[in-house]
C-alpha cells in the first residue's frame, strides 16, 4: 500500500464558466456567440451548478474527496468596473460555506481564463492598468470571503497562451487576429483588433509582464486582508521532451513557456501544478503525436507519466511546496481514466518518496463539463452530466478515487 502524508489533499476541480451556467456578462460569452466563432457550441446552462452546488459539493463529499477546488467569477463580482455585487459575493460565501458542512477544504481560484468584457474592452491582458484592477477585485473578494477560503490560486494557468501558442495547438496569433470570428469581438468591444487580448491568447512578453504583476499585486492584496490561508499561483505544464535533434528547440521552450513563471513563484506560499500530456519538440518546432501512443479525446498523448516529470521540474526551478491543481483525462472510456489517474500517481509516490513536498493532487474534472472551444464534445470527469435532464451519474473512477482518497493511499 502507497500511504501518503496525514493531512493529504483529495480533491477535484471545476471553473466557473465551464459548470455555472448562463455567465452572460463574461467575455467568452462573447467568443461563444459572435459570427464565425471557433467555440463549438456555446456554453449555455453547463452544468447549471450555479444553482446545483449544495447537492454536487455533498456527492462529492459522500465520494471521500476532502478538497473542492473551484473559480469564483470575476464578471459576476464586478460586472462593472468598481462596481461590487454583494449578491454573487453572498453566493460565492454560501458555496465556501456548504464545503466545510462537508468537511471539504474549499480551495478558491480567482481566475479561470475568463474576464468581465469591460477589462477586455480597456485592453485586457496585455494593459499595464489590468494588475490594479485584477488586485482590486482580489482584495474584495477576499475581505468578503477570506475568513471561509481555504487556500487560494490567483491565476489558472498563468501561461497558457504561451503554451497553447509555441506548441502548435492554435495558429499564430497574426493569423488569429485576421480570423473573422476574432474582428467580430474586436468591433463588439470596440477596440482595435491588435489590442484585443483575451486571456487565452495573451502569450506576447508584455503579456508575461502583465501576468507577473497581476499575480504579484493580488497576492499583496490578498495578504493585505486575510492572512491565513495559503496563496499560489497555478501553471500548465506539459513534460516537454525532445525528440530528434531537438534538445536546443525543448530547452528554450521550457524557458519560454514554463520557467519564466516559475522563477517568479519563488516566494510564494505553494505551486499549482497542472499536467496532461507531454510535448515533444523536433528542431524546428512541435512534433506530432509519436505513433503507436494512445490518444486522448483531445488529440494529445496519454502519458501520465508527464505529472512525475512536471512536479520534478517545479521543485527544482521553486523548491516551494506543491498542490497537483488539476490533472486528468477526457476519454470516453472510464477505464482508460482510471489506468490514467492509478499512473500519474505512482509518479506522486516517487516524487514523495523523494522527499518532495507534495502536499494534494486534484482531478480534474468533477464533472462533464464544458470544455471551452471544443463545447462538450470531451468528458474529463468522474460524475457525469446528462446535458438534457442535469442528472448526476458517478462514475466507477469517482468511486475509485474516493475510496484512495478516504484511505489515503492505494
Ligand atoms: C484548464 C481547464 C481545462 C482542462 C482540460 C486546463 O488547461 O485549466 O479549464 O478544462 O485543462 O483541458
């Protein structure tokens, strides 16, 4: 048996706008519903979690998972800029609160790739201006909720522009700009194309220096009014591996995409890592799938050996202590999730035995959800979600990984 430390996190994951529902003041509502859209089909009710909290957080209670990790929504805090709703704020608190009715650790993001459409409107995640006012909502969200969040992640994947850009998985951001769907959001919001930058796209350097700051000035801001819980920053890190001839092209990726973030994590309270897959790089860029690897519903590798690999790195670039954020599997076949998660957590026990200080691991996801502009189509989660009816059906893989989780080990 693979016990794991007292005091181990079980958890799993979801984001606001992939679960709630109906979040019509957010920018990717708009992504989802302007003419030519790359979104497969919008967003619509989701999961409709929204109003379906109480009874989701108790199953997943029931399961034997001791952490819920879970978005807080910017646009329906601050649906206009310096303008506070207390009534989402109350909602947030009612959801912090039916976690530890459960006994389940309440773990808080406070952004999860989408933005109020007014911060896109006044230049998005590439304006020197977007640091205070990401700060800003931090520090009121928090006065309002601190005395009940549990731990807290300022950004999702603060680099995931970067990385969904230098590993191929959208066409370079001129092309981007040029797509009809991308200058019909321009003309909605009414700036130019060039200065619209989403958080998904925002991959320039300056970008990287707005990133930085907002995740600095917020952590301040946070600090500043709660100071009892733990504070990070989360990352999307794939093991990025070089294939033939590519050992230089794989070294300056890490830095670009990965290490960059790192180094400026050095002082925080933790580090969320979250991992799926491997990249390999050839000399002159990303190479393909290798043949012969399984793929997952989202056309990448199964290669759980990937999370072994990425908490390594993290220690080494950080040496801060380490919550596994999100990681998973969309497949339709819930014995290939559990061949996954049964993998990638063996690699957990090795770093451990290491003497790496790992202190969580969180599936991603709790359930089918909405999985951004490829609609429903992949099923990431452990409890699946009818799309008609809202009904909750658990998986074997919840059950699964409840019962490691209650036993803490495996
Ligand atoms: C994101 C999630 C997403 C998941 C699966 C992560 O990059 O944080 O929002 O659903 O990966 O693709």
């Amino acid at each position: 048996m693979n016990q794991f430390p007292a005091g181990f996190l079980w958890g799993t994951a979801t984001a606001a706008h992939q679960v709630e529902g109906n979040n019509i003041n957010s920018d990717n509502w708009l992504y989802e519903h302007v003419p030519g859209t790359i979104y497969a089909e919008p967003s619509g009710d989701a999961c409709d979690h929204y109003h379906r909290y109480r009874e989701d957080i108790a199953l997943l209670a029931e399961l034997g998972f001791n952490l819920y990790r879970f978005s807080i929504e910017w646009a329906r805090v601050e649906p206009e800029p310096g303008e506070f709703s207390r009534a989402s704020l109350e909602h947030y608190r009612r959801m912090l609160a039916a976690c530890h009715e459960h006994g389940i650790t309440p773990m808080v993001t406070f952004h999860h790739f989408t933005s109020p459409r007014w911060l896109i409107a006044s230049g998005g995640w590439e304006d020197a201006a977007t640091p205070d006012k990401f700060a800003r909502y931090c520090e009121q969200a928090t006065r309002y909720l601190g005395d009940l969040i549990g731990a807290a992640g300022t950004l999702n994947e603060a680099n995931i522009a970067r990385l969904i850009m230098k590993s191929g998985f959208l066409p370079p951001i001129e092309d981007v700009r040029r797509a009809p769907w991308w200058t019909a959001t321009a003309r909605a919001l009414d700036v130019a194309p060039d200065r619209l930058s989403p958080f998904m796209f925002a991959a320039s350097d300056q970008a990287v220096d707005v990133l930085l700051a907002a995740h600095r000035r917020s952590v301040e801001a946070i600090k500043s009014v709660a100071g009892n819980f733990p504070v990070g920053l989360t990352l999307a890190l794939q093991d990025i591996q070089a294939g033939p001839d590519g050992e230089a092209r794989a070294a300056q990726m890490r830095r670009e995409i990965e290490d960059v973030f790192l180094e400026a994590l050095r002082g925080d309270d933790f580090v969320g890592v979250q991992t799926y897959s491997r990249t390999r790089f050839g000399p002159d860029g990303p190479l393909p799938p290798e043949e012969g690897v399984e793929l997952t519903q989202m056309g990448y590798e199964f290669w759980p050996e990937a999370l072994e690999a990425t908490i390594r790195h993290t220690a080494a670039v950080t040496g801060r202590p380490i919550i596994v954020t999100e990681n998973g599997i969309g497949t339709m076949d819930d014995t290939r999730r559990i061949a996954y998660v049964k993998r990638a957590l063996q690699g957990v026990v090795n770093c451990l035995k290491d003497g790496i200080d790992v202190r969580g691991y969180t599936y991603w996801s709790a359930m089918d959800n909405y999985e951004w502009m490829q609609g429903y189509r992949p099923t990431f989660g452990l409890i699946a979600v009818d799309r008609e009816t809202q009904q909750r059906t658990v998986k074997p893989s919840a059950q699964w990984l409840g019962a490691i989780a209650r036993a803490n080990g495996f």
